[in-house]
C-alpha cells in the first residue's frame, strides 16, 4: 500500500495566484524526486454535510479564505522519508520567497498509512 502526505492549508482568496505558482513549483520538486502523484485541491463546496464537521470550522477559516486539501504520494514510508529528504536538500540551494501566500502556523500536516486503495 501506499504512504500519503496529507496538508490542509487556509489560503486567503486574494492569494490563490501566488499559491498556485508556488504548489506549481513544489509539484515540480516533489515529482522529480521520486513522489508518485501530488495534488493540490482548492476548496470549492465546503458547508459539509448534515451532522459533520466542514472544512470551513476545522480549519478556522476567515470569510476572505479557502482551504486547499493537498497531497502527496509515495511508494511507502520509507520511500517518502527518501523522497522528502531529497527535497528539503534542494531547496536549502533555491531561491525561497520572502513571504508565504498563507499563514503556515495554521497549516496542518500528517503522514497517512493507506488502508484501503483502488
């Protein structure tokens, strides 16, 4: 089964461009170095559903927010762990940009074991 790197970002809608470019550029780094897939989701139906939590409370978002729902795909854990080394040594050599399209202390972050694939 496969291992997944799970984010959910709140990114303010006057900055979905920037984000765009820069998850552009992160599919790039993430794909040359071995990860499977990578997505990035921008939120577009997030009331959810009768009796559940939504995207909108969990993530604390503004009325001048989305969510992206992103992710990435690897082979296993220890394949991530590979991939994602690689990755962060690359970057130390690139040009980062001075700000961030979002707020990364309210960025969440997780490993997922996948249970279940089709």
């Amino acid at each position: 089964m496969t291992y997944v790197d799970g984010f959910v970002i709140p990114v303010p809608k006057g900055k979905i461009a920037a984000y765009k470019k820069m998850a552009a550029w992160g599919k790039k780094m993430w794909m040359k170095n071995g990860a499977l897939q990578y997505f990035e989701c921008v939120g577009d139906d997030l009331a959810g559903m009768p009796g559940c939590a939504n995207f909108k409370t969990m993530a604390a978002l503004k009325p001048s927010e989305t969510a992206f729902f992103s992710f990435i795909i690897f082979k296993n854990k220890a394949h991530r762990n590979a991939v994602n080394k690689k990755v962060m040594a690359e970057m130390t050599t690139q040009q980062m940009p001075e700000s961030m399209p979002f707020d990364m202390k309210r960025m969440a972050y997780g490993g997922f074991k996948t249970l279940i694939q089709g």
